[in-house]
C-alpha cells in the first residue's frame, strides 16, 4: 500500500486560489472585450509597468535585439529550434490524406488542413522563457499555420533580447511585446490594432492560463494548462543527489508546482528529503522552489512496481522523470502522462529546452485524456465524402432514410429519399416517403 512520507497543502487551500484567479480574469476579459486597445493599454501599465504607442516591435526593435546576443546564444538558439523543427517535420509526415473507397461508387477522405491564424504567448515575466517560442512558433510553422503572431512580456522593463530572438527565427509574421491576460485576451477578442487569431497556444502564469480557458470556445486552445508539475520514479539504482536535482530542477519554476517522488525504496525517499533541504541552501532559486516543495512537495513510498504505475497513473504528471533498474515498465505500462524521460542520463531540463520534444504538456490531470502540443494540435481533420453512381446513392439513401425515421427526421429522411426517386428510379410521393415511416 502507498505511504506519504510528505504530503502537499489541502485541495481546499487550492480551490479557493483558483476561484478568486477566475474572478479576476473574468473581469480582465470582458474590459477588454468592451474597450479594446484602451483597456490593453492599462493593464500593461498595471500589471507590466509598460506602456508604448504601438506594442508591436518594428523590425528595428527585432534587429537590436538579435544584436544584443553573442554569435552563441544565436547559434543555440537556432540548435534547439532544429531540433523542434526535425521531430515535427517527422510527426508531420506520419499524418496522412486518405482518400478510399468504402463501398462500390462511395469515396470517402479527409485533409489535414492548418489553422488560418494562431497567438503563441511566451512567458517572460520572472525568467525569459525562450524556449516556448520554439515549441509554439516552430511547430505551428512546420503544421504550415499562414498567420503567426506571437506575445511575450517585457523582462526588466524592455523587449527580452532572447525571446524576440527566438521569436524571429523561429518565424513569427507579428511580434508584440505584451504580456498576461492582456495579451492573450487582445489575441483571441481583437482589438483596434490586434486582429484576433482562431487559436492560442503557449503556457503561461494562473492568470494566463485561465484567460485561455475563458476564451476556449471562442478560440480554439492547445491546453487547459496549470503550473508546472514533476513526478520522479525511482528505485535505488539512482542517488537521492539525482532525484533531489530532478525534483528542485522543475519546482524553480513557481511556487505552486507540485514536485513529486516515487519511489519503491524508503531509504531512498528519506535521503532524497535530506537532500532537497541541502540544495536549497545552495541553489539560486531556492526563494521560489523551496515554496513551492513545502506547498506542493509529495514523497510516496509503494511496496512494488505494479502499485507504482498505478499510483503514476493517478497522479498524471505533466513530466515523469523515471530512474530505474527497469525503465522499460514503465514505458509499457504507464498510460498517464505528458511526457516521459527514461533513465538517468535524460531529464526534464532537456525536454524543456532542446531536445526536440515539445515542452507545452498536460497538467491538473489533463493526461488522462489528452497528450502534449504537436504539429497535430495546429491542424484540422476534416472530412469529405463524393458519391460516384446512381446505384450508390440509391442504396444508401434507402437505409439512409429508414436510420432517419427512426430518430423521427422525415426532414432528414427526405434529404435520402430524393435521391432515391432521382437515382434509383422509385415514384415515391413526398407525403407518402414520411408516411410508410
């Protein structure tokens, strides 16, 4: 049975944040619904401290801040964005146009076709998180999306030269620096000088991430996104050094990111405890991490490996960081996750950063249901039918019409029984079709 060394803050305490971040963005939505630029405008002064007569960056802007980078940061910024781009050309490729025919003069298809527009929003408030620009802008690019605008927040009161960067070569057409609710509400409602987008995609603090899910509906989004979350699994094939690490590496992130260890082996989970308070007297972002271990830590200890995936499957973490001497088990048999990283010599860092993976996973149990952003997510499949010969039309318009009376849709029904008179050659009168019915 699961035993809980550590356990993270009452779900009460939780719900009741959520609740007043809801009131909040409700409010912020519908002043920008109402009021446009204008209401854009105050809340980056509010919220940013940031204020200009055009919140897009001239190409000007962008080439000043390309500039502000050294030969490496631009080199490896245009690495990690190889990387994305390599293993979204491939997932691209394995999406394929069907055309077959399903009966005798009956064809059926569908096309994958992109979105028209689409608002990738980059974090940037507390750190320059460039790295989502590669997983929206480049992903969406390669899905072959026409129109790319993209929103970051200013960093220290200006442009953050890495992410216009990363912006830039990723291949964005519109660049505004402009951040939170306003920036995804004026992307997905429009504005005086913003045109709308019929999608938006990239994480972003509680208040962004409730903005997307207000709007979804009116745009379509990527997730239902909560704040960063880690679960390591591992045995005693790996040190607690190596688990703390993972576990501390992805609650820098904010102090509501839940950090969880899994692991079949007390001492381990006990040693690992040790020495998440070790690192955080040494680790530069300790001041958030370590609230966010003390919130939103967990330490579970399970008796084998079948009662591990089951308890990796309850929790289904955004990130699984799994350590063990049988990585492949969990691979097998795990259903749950956004994304998993097998063995010690991977880790959630390189998945964030360059791999080649794409970092905007489901969080709040959302992988139950739904996998990770992917060239997937940037098109439509839609469907189409063509109907070759009489005879096909005929004979499944007859049973076509017997399905609708049946639901009580002698509309529908006659839809079907045209064709039938027109291609089959049978004088059923209109009345009589919804009749015999």
């Amino acid at each position: 049975m699961a035993r809980w060394l550590k356990t993270s803050i009452p779900a009460a305490d939780k719900a009741e944040a959520d609740a007043k971040v809801r009131a909040t963005v409700e409010g912020l939505l519908a002043d920008i619904a109402s009021r446009g630029d204008a209401a854009v405008r105050e809340m980056s002064v509010k919220f940013d401290k940031w204020d200009r007569a055009d919140y897009r960056l001239t190409d000007a802007e962008i080439k000043a801040c390309l500039d502000q980078l050294t030969g490496q940061d631009l080199e490896d910024i245009r690495f990690a964005q190889a990387q994305v781009r390599n293993f979204a050309e491939k997932q691209k490729a394995a999406l394929q146009d069907i055309e077959v025919e399903t009966l005798p003069g009956v064809v059926l298809g569908h096309k994958n076709i992109p979105v028209n527009s689409v608002g990738c929003y980059v974090p940037g408030g507390k750190y320059p998180l460039l790295a989502s620009a590669h997983m929206s802008v480049v992903t969406a690019k390669v899905a072959g999306v026409p129109r790319i605008v993209t929103c970051a927040p200013p960093f220290e009161g200006k442009p953050a030269p890495a992410i216009v960067a990363a912006q830039h070569l990723a291949g964005a057409d519109v660049i505004y620096c402009l951040g939170g609710v306003q920036a995804v509400g004026a992307m997905a409602l429009g504005t005086q000088s913003i045109a709308p987008v019929d999608m938006l995609v990239g994480p972003g603090n509680a208040f962004v991430a409730e903005a997307k899910r207000q709007l979804y509906g009116r745009v379509g989004i990527d997730l239902f996104a909560g704040p960063t979350e880690t679960l390591v699994i591992a045995d005693e094939s790996v040190d607690a050094e190596m688990c703390a690490t993972d576990l501390l590496g992805q609650a820098e992130h904010g102090p509501t990111s839940p950090a969880i260890l899994l692991t079949n082996s007390e001492k381990l989970a006990r040693e690992t405890m040790a020495e998440v308070e070790r690192l955080l007297t040494i680790l530069p972002t300790a001041g958030i991490a370590r609230q966010s271990w003390r919130d939103y830590g967990e330490v579970i200890v399970c008796d084998s490996l079948e009662e591990m995936v089951q308890e990796a499957d309850r929790i289904a973490s955004e990130h699984v960081q799994v350590m063990t001497r049988d990585d492949d088990y969990f691979l097998q048999n795990m259903t749950n996750y956004g994304a998993l990283f097998l063995g010690p010599r991977t880790n959630v860092s390189f998945g964030d950063k360059v791999i080649g993976t794409n970092h905007t996973l489901p969080t709040l149990k959302a992988a139950r249901y739904t996998g990770g952003l992917w060239v997937g997510k940037f098109l439509k499949t839609v469907t189409y039918q063509r109907v070759l010969t009489d005879e096909a039309s005929a004979a499944i318009g007859e049973v076509c019409s017997r399905l609708c009376m049946l639901e009580g849709f002698a509309g529908h029904a006659e839809q079907a029984n045209i064709r039938v008179r027109r291609y089959g050659g049978r004088n059923i009168p209109y009345a009589t079709a919804a009749e015999k019915r």
